[in-house]
C-alpha cells in the first residue's frame, strides 16, 4: 500500500513547483531591489537559485511517481 494516495502526490507536486517559482523570483528581484556586493550575498542568492532547482526535481519525481501507478 502506497504511503500518499494520488491525489496527495499531484498536490505535493504542485506545492513544490510554487516553491520552486517563489524561489526563482527571489533570486531575480532581489537583486533590483538591493545591490548584492558581498560574497555573502552572492552566496545567499546561489543558495537560493540552487533551492528553487532542487524543488523542482522533487516536484518532477513526485509527477514520475504519480505517473507509475
């Protein structure tokens, strides 16, 4: 017996591809919004970018999964 149903896969899928675009914008606003001259920052926002890929690898493998069953 399968842990998530279907239903809960597709929503946690959604909910990591929003993520993903939230995460996304973060990245290419903030930089309007505050001039990023720190290594620090460069850090932050390359932590980010890589956050907003890693949703959405979890979001394809939930909809690989969903597409199993």
């Amino acid at each position: 017996m399968p842990l998530l149903s279907d239903v809960w896969l597709e929503i946690l899928s959604e909910l990591f591809v929003n993520l993903a675009a939230a995460w996304f914008a973060i990245v290419f606003i903030e930089p309007l919004t505050r001039i990023v001259q720190s290594p620090e920052g460069v850090f932050i926002l390359t932590l980010k970018f890589i956050l907003g890929i890693l949703s959405l690898v979890i979001a394809k493998n939930l909809r690989e999964e969903l597409k199993k069953r």
